[in-house]
C-alpha cells in the first residue's frame, strides 16, 4: 500500500502531463485570444479538429513545408505580433505532423543510419541514395539527429523557427524559442547520462525560471515549467551514468565537485525558487539517514516548486489504516461485492486502501483515504474506480466528514486508476487529482479526475483527457494531448482559474491556445472535445 507520511510544506504543481489536437494541414491556424471567458472557451469547441498524419511521400511533405515557409516569409513585414504567432502556430503543428509522417517513410535507412559513421573520417557516410535523402531534407530544415545508444530521429533544426520569424513574434515566443534552440545545438543526454556539465544545467535552470517569471501568462508556461523541473531535478541528482553521489544509496557521497557547484548556485540564486531548492538540498543532507527519505523530501520540493502551498502533516498514530477501514467498513459492507462483465457473467471485486495523506486546512486536522476498487480477474470490459474518503479529527476524535465512491480513475480490464496528488484551488480549496487511462487496439489514453474538497465537502470540479493517441501498423498515426494548471493569482468564485493548454504531439509538444476557464458553482466548463478518448 502506497502511505504519503509527509512532515513537510509543499509548493504543488498543478500540471499532467503529456499537449493536443492536430489540425487539418491549411495555411493558417486557428484564431485565438491570450485570455477567454468560460463562454469563449466553449464555443472554441467548434474549431478544433482533430486529424491523421496524412500518408504522403516525403517529396510532397517537403515541397508542402517550402510552400508554407514562403508564404509566410513574405508576408511577415505586415504582420502584428499575435498575426505571426498565429502563423508559428499553424506551421509548427504542420512541421509535427509532417516530421511524423516522413519518418515512417524514411525509416528504413533512419534504423540503420548509424552504420554510416566513420571512425576514419570522423562523420557520417551514407550511400547515395540516402544522401539525397538527406540533402532533400536540408532544404526543409529537418536533419538526422543522434540520440544515444544507435538510435537516429528526424527534427527540425534548432535555428529554423529563430530565422524564420527573427523578431517579428510576441516576446514569450522569441524567448522561448531562442532558449530551445540555444539548448538543442547539443545533445544533452544519451544511454541514460547526462552529456552537458552540471554548471551547465544550472544555466538552464536559471534560463527556465527567468522566463517563467518574465512571461506567467504565457501559451508556453506550462512546457517552461516542465523543462523548468526536469533540469532541476538532474541537476541535483544527475541520471543514472552520471550520477550527482558516486553511491547510490550513500548520502555521504555527494561528488566534491557536485557539492562546491551547488554551494556556489545556492548563494548566487538565493531569492530564487530554484535557490531555495538548492539550499534544502545542502541543508537536508545532514538531517536525515536515508536515501529515498531524502529523495522524497527535494523531488518534493521540486514537484511543487511553481505552486501554491497544501500542508502535508506527519503521520497521526492514532489514526491508521485499522481505524480508518473500521470507519469505512458499514458502507462496504452494503455495497455489491461483485460486478457484471456480461450476462450471467460476474467478477469479484477487489478493494485496496492504498493512499494515506494527513493535511491541514483552515487550522483543522484532515485524513485523506483512497481506496482502489479493480476486477479480481482483470477481464475487459470491467472498469475500475478509486473512492475517495476525508476524515477529521475534532478533540481529538476522527470522524467521518464526507466520502465520494466511484469518484474518478478508471480504465480497461479492471484498472482501477490511482491518486495522483493534492493541489491548492483557493484560499478554502483544495484539490484531489485521481488518475485513469486505458490501452486498447492501439489506442493509449489518460484522463484526470479533480474534486474540490471545500468547507468539508467533496464535490467534482471537472473531468479533461490529457492525452489520447492511436499507433497503427505504420506507427502513430494520431495524437492528442494537452497540459493544465490552475493559475495562480486569478480567483474566481473562491477557486482559481483553470488554464487549459491544447497542442500537437506527435513530436514536439507545440502549444496551439491557450483557454482560461473561471469555476461557476465550484465547477469548471471543460469544453467536450477535452472529454474524448477516441475509443
């Protein structure tokens, strides 16, 4: 059973991974607004499609990208900013798309691209007829590039948006694209190590949080503060062949080098996020005797470092998992203990409790209780469902104070999806993220389920798939994916506004819009087409 005993304050992100909807491969993309209203965001439904990587020659691909990059060259002078971040927007999704596309079609000599290296001449020396290839390609702006352990893939050359648009786009996009560009000039990580130095990541983590504090409202925001976290966390700990302790399970052996660039970074950075990070690093190490204590305590603070506080309390003796199934047990007990796969057909239904939070909320002493409920066989179509229970204890008696069954997960064969983590909604609002997904017939898809926990009551805030892809027997042929947050500072009706960021990922994760929802009731209108799985 998975116990979160936590004696720390936590930042918490609110963010899930993996960015969205593939338009139809027209010139432009669609309109849209740095801030909407709910009623915007709704009717934005009617625009958005979703498509297939056309099955084109690489040929045409080619020739449809020169098109597209003229056309736009040419009419730049004339475009205002938000004109020519709506062409990067519509070019980037169709550069996605089409990069996908010409890698199936090139994938034969993409397997075997790394024979062609030449220790003698120390570069590559492909066959004709895969130079032309490449030299086709050149004309586009994409490349082979090298990403570790023999395997070659296509990208966009890092420069290519940067020429392109010079300064013609809003300053979060040239920010932004600048910084993924100066970084993608390098590999930086191959066979699981790290290829740049530590000092150099530090650069990096610098970069992230500068334009995080620069651009807040920015289509990229989410992707910064992904990027933001992941150089973080190698930073102080490095991936697996090259470590940041020359043993694992060691404290003590924090590389000397490691410990003098992290001294230096804490110091300089002091009034940073990323700073204060660093520092509970250094000043942790002492404190505590084991490695994966200490790992939960900084990738903690490295998961919720763009948020909002939840105090996370100690472990309560007096309240354990005996108490807390003791309390549960009258419920369970007139609940059906099986479920109907098909007629005449039942299976026998298993339930957990596996997540165990205590928290603080308007100086009141909470307990959160997760119970996954799956198929003992884990036949299809059963579904599964996580139940989610919160107690409090009031002089020093825990009670009961609200429960939701089947409040959200779920998926295929009996899964029963799983907490994820608590969030800050408002100054008397906290959030419940439960996750579910499903793999079926080539189909991959993962949702989120958020309640609202608010004057001792469990409500549901709103539903939203966050990724859904389909491979074929060619490989991807389609994928929608999207990142959210709640924005911090924006209130409404007590909650936070939820921003929603859809964009391409078949590829890159390219931002496409970015829509600001206000609660109305305790709820967020998450538009329908964020509700699709494609199955």
């Amino acid at each position: 059973m998975k116990r979160m005993f936590l004696n720390l304050t936590k930042w918490i992100p609110v963010l899930t991974l993996p960015v969205m909807l593939l338009y139809a491969c027209g010139e432009t993309g669609k309109k849209t607004k740095t801030n909407q209203s709910t009623q915007t965001a709704a009717r934005a439904d009617s625009v958005a499609q979703s498509i297939e990587v056309p099955a084109l020659p690489t040929e045409q691909y080619i020739a449809e990208i020169l098109r597209r990059r003229e056309a736009i060259t040419k009419q730049l002078p004339s475009l205002s900013p938000e004109s020519a971040a709506e062409q990067y927007r519509s070019l980037s999704q169709f550069l996605d798309t089409a990069v996908a596309g010409i890698s199936q079609n090139e994938s034969k000599w993409l397997d075997t691209y790394i024979n062609y290296y030449s220790e003698a001449a120390s570069k590559y020396l492909p066959p004709p007829e895969v130079e032309a290839k490449i030299k086709l390609l050149a004309t586009a702006g994409i490349e082979p590039w090298g990403i570790g352990e023999g395997y070659t893939e296509l990208r966009i050359v890092p420069e290519f948006y940067t020429k392109l648009f010079q300064h013609s786009l809003p300053a979060d996009y040239q920010q932004y694209l600048q910084l993924r560009a100066d970084e993608d000039t390098v590999l930086y990580s191959a066979d699981a190590g790290l290829m740049i130095s530590f000092h150099d990541i530090g650069l990096r983590v610098v970069n992230w949080e500068k334009f995080l504090q620069d651009h807040p409202k920015s289509i990229f925001t989410a992707n910064a503060r992904e990027q933001y976290k992941y150089y973080l966390t190698d930073y102080l700990f490095g991936q697996d062949n090259t470590p940041a302790f020359d043993t694992h399970s060691d404290l003590s052996t924090l590389l000397p080098e490691n410990k003098a660039e992290y001294i230096a970074y804490a110091g300089l950075h002091s009034s940073t996020r990323s700073g204060a990070v660093v520092k509970l690093f250094l000043d942790t190490l002492g404190k505590v005797s084991s490695m994966d204590q200490f790992q939960d305590i900084i990738w903690d603070a490295i998961g919720n470092i763009n948020e909002l506080r939840v105090t996370i309390l100690p472990k309560q003796p007096e309240f354990h998992e005996a108490a807390i199934d003791k309390l549960t047990k009258a419920t369970y007990d007139k609940l059906p203990g099986e479920v109907q796969i098909s007629e005449g057909n039942n299976e026998k239904i298993d339930r957990t409790l596996d997540t165990i939070i205590y928290f603080s909320q308007q100086n009141n002493t909470y307990c959160l209780a997760v119970y996954k409920n799956q198929g003992s066989k884990g036949s299809a179509p059963v579904s599964g469902w996580v139940d989610v229970w919160v107690f409090k204890k009031v002089s020093d008696q825990w009670q009961l104070t609200d429960k939701m069954l089947e409040a959200g997960g779920g998926g295929m064969y009996g899964n029963s999806g799983y907490f994820e983590k608590l969030i800050v909604m408002g100054p008397e609002a906290i959030g419940i993220i439960v996750n579910g997904g499903i793999t079926h017939m080539g189909t991959s898809a993962s949702w989120d389920d958020v309640l609202t926990f608010s004057d001792d009551k469990l409500s549901k805030a709103f539903h939203i798939v966050t990724y859904d892809a389909y491979d074929g027997p060619t490989g991807r042929t389609s994928c929608n994916s999207l990142k959210w947050y709640l924005e911090e500072g924006s209130m409404q009706n007590g909650l936070s506004d939820l921003v929603i960021v859809p964009g391409s990922c078949m590829g890159q994760n390219v931002p496409l819009e970015r829509i600001v929802i206000s609660s109305r009731d305790g709820k967020y209108a998450v538009p329908a087409k964020f509700h699709e799985t494609g199955i």
